[in-house]
C-alpha cells in the first residue's frame, strides 16, 4: 500500500501520476505520466537498441521508466532498479501500464529474474554497483526538494557505472547538473520538444550526441549558477547540501549568470 503522503493524481495523456505531499513534489510531469518515460528517457536511449541491454534505472518509483523501457526494447538482458521507498516498488505493477508488463514487473517483485530491485538509498547501492550499464536512466525528485540526488560526487559515481559507448538519459538540465556531467567526462546533448530542451542524454561517445551543447551553453556552465551540489562522503543531509552550496556561491569569483548574458546577448 502507498504511504499515507503519496497521492494518485491523473496526467494529461490518460496515466496515472503520483504527488507526495510532504515533499510538496510531483513524481511525473502532468502532462503525462507515461508520454514523459517515452520523450525524456526511452526515445533518447533509443540511440543503442543494438545488443542486450543492460540498464540501470534510479529512483524506480512505480516504474514507468522500466515499463517504458520493456514496452520498447525487445533485446534487454537485464534492469536493475533503485529505490528507496519499498512500498512504490511493490505496488508498482499495480497501476495499468501494460497488462503484459504489468505480469513481468508482479513476476519480477515476487521473484528476481530479468529485473533486480535494490531497495535503498542510491548513494549507498551505487557503491556496491560494479556492472557497466548500456543506458541509466536518472529521474531523482528536483535539486530544490533532493540535492542529494544531484551531487557532483553521486554523478561521477554513477558515470562510473555508465558502459563506455552507453547512455546516460535525466530530465534534470539544471546547470549544476549539467556541469557535474561535464566534470564527470561526458559528453552532453539535448533532448528538444518544440524547440525547447526537455531532457538531457550524455556519453562517453560523441557519437551517441544528436543536439550537442553550443559554446553559448557551454559557457553558461562557467557561471556561479552552474556550481554543482557537493556531497563529498554521499551523506550529507539536502540542507547541508544547499548550504554549502550557497556559501560557495557567495565566496566564488565566477561571473553570474546575467553577467554572462549581458556580454553574449541575444542568443537564447
Ligand atoms: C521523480 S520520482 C521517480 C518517478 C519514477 N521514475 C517513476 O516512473 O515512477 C523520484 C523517486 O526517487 C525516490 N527516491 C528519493 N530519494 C531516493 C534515494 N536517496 N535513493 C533512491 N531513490 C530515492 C523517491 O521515492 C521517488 O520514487
């Protein structure tokens, strides 16, 4: 059973979402639960549908990510998924996705076989991880609410993780996000609806990156905005976090990021 704080709530495309209410967050976009999976992680994945797929799938939620992914890939050999709220995970064939999918992810919670649950803190299963992954899917609550998801030194963890030739897919293209990715080697590309950037895929092989960065946006990962979250031992506490960070904003000699704009004007 869900925990008391965690509300259903129905997205634009038909599928369920979830809201916890302590957290004041949402777990899925609104305008669609399972449009958000496809569009933000499996399409940009897409990218390596070419041999048996190893994936790694952080802050499993109720699955969609995995779900989507099962739904699109048919050559996947194995989805290890990290959570850390339990009950998510075993309710989580619960919410009609796929009634074929739905019986892998009820077969798979009573009895691991394709997919393996690690039902934990990520920075505490990311230390025991020594697999190299095809694609990692990275879909932790917002910087603002988890910085703790969102660290420099959690990111370099999981690049670590990351197959030399696979893909790394989150929503999250904050700019201290951004820059903790660039520090840990990889290359970044952007996922575009509209024109707007949506998502974010990276690599260690260039060529895996359809819509690189530009140097306008590269620069912008010079600026005090882009100072990234540290968390040196993976412990610390999100206010911790965020504390650090502003001090080291308000200690940095890096320009803002409305400087910035100011002397490369008219290019976003
Ligand atoms: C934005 S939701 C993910 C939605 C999910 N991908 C889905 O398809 O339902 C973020 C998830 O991260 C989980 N989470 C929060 N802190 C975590 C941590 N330290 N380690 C692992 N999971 C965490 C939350 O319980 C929540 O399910």
């Amino acid at each position: 059973m869900l925990d008391e704080n965690i509300k259903i709530i129905k997205t634009k495309d038909g599928s369920i979402g979830l809201y916890d209410e302590n957290l004041d967050e949402i777990f899925h976009s609104i305008y669609g639960a399972k449009t958000e999976a496809f569009e933000k992680f499996i399409q940009p994945a897409k990218i390596i549908d070419n041999k048996p797929l190893k994936i790694l799938d952080i802050c499993y939620g109720i699955g969609y990510n995995t779900k989507c992914a099962l739904e699109n890939f048919k050559n996947i050999s194995l989805i290890d998924c990290v959570e850390i709220n339990k009950n998510l995970v075993l309710d989580s064939y619960k919410f009609n996705y796929r009634d074929d999918i739905d019986k892998i992810i009820k077969s798979n919670i009573e009895k691991n076989d394709l997919i393996h649950f690690y039902i934990d803190d990520i920075r505490k299963v990311v230390k025991n991880l020594n697999k190299k992954y095809d694609i990692i899917f990275h879909d932790g609550f917002a910087p603002h609410k988890q910085s703790e998801l969102w660290s420099e030194e959690l990111i370099l963890s999981i690049s670590k993780l990351l197959d030399k030739n696979g893909i790394y897919c989150t929503y999250n293209h904050s700019k201290p996000v951004l820059k903790a990715l660039l520090n840990s080697g990889l290359f970044l590309g952007k996922i575009l609806k509209d024109n707007k950037t949506i998502a974010i895929c990276a690599s260690f092989n260039k060529e895996n990156i359809l819509n690189p960065l530009n140097d306008y946006e590269l620069g912008q990962l010079n600026t005090k905005s882009a100072i990234t979250y540290k968390d040196p031992f993976l412990n610390f506490t999100h206010q911790k976090i965020i504390e650090n960070r502003e001090k080291e904003i308000k200690n940095s000699n890096l320009i803002t990021l409305s400087h910035y704009k100011k002397f490369n004007p008219n290019q976003d």
